[in-house]
C-alpha cells in the first residue's frame, strides 16, 4: 500500500513528451521566420523602408529576403 505509485515514472515520462511537442512547435514557428539578408556594397538593405527620422525599418515575414 506505501511506496511509489505505479503512475509517478509514467507521469514524468509523459511531462517529458509534452515539453517535447511544445519544443518542436516552436521550433517550427521560427523555422518559418527564417529570413535572408542581401546587402548591397554600401550596406544599405534592399527591402527595406527608411522612416522620416532616417532610421531604416524592415518586417520580418515568412520568407522575406532583405
């Protein structure tokens, strides 16, 4: 009647699974972020916008190359 319960090693195991599911989740969602930068000679980015303060603004989207 006293000891450990049979479900304590099943319940660890299965925390382990959910932690990994959450993981490649994430994992995916930044994977999908994934974005390329191309530069010209001058540094200045091809996609991207300058604001009126003169600071250079870009979006990151799925597949956007800079």
């Amino acid at each position: 009647m006293r000891g450990v319960s049979w479900l304590a090693p099943v319940l660890l195991s299965l925390r382990d699974l959910g932690d990994f599911n959450r993981a490649t989740v994430v994992k995916q969602k930044v994977a999908a972020l994934l974005t390329g930068f191309i530069t010209m000679p001058n540094d200045n980015p091809l996609a991207a916008t300058q604001a009126a303060d003169g600071a250079w603004t870009a979006s990151l989207e799925p597949g956007t190359l800079f």
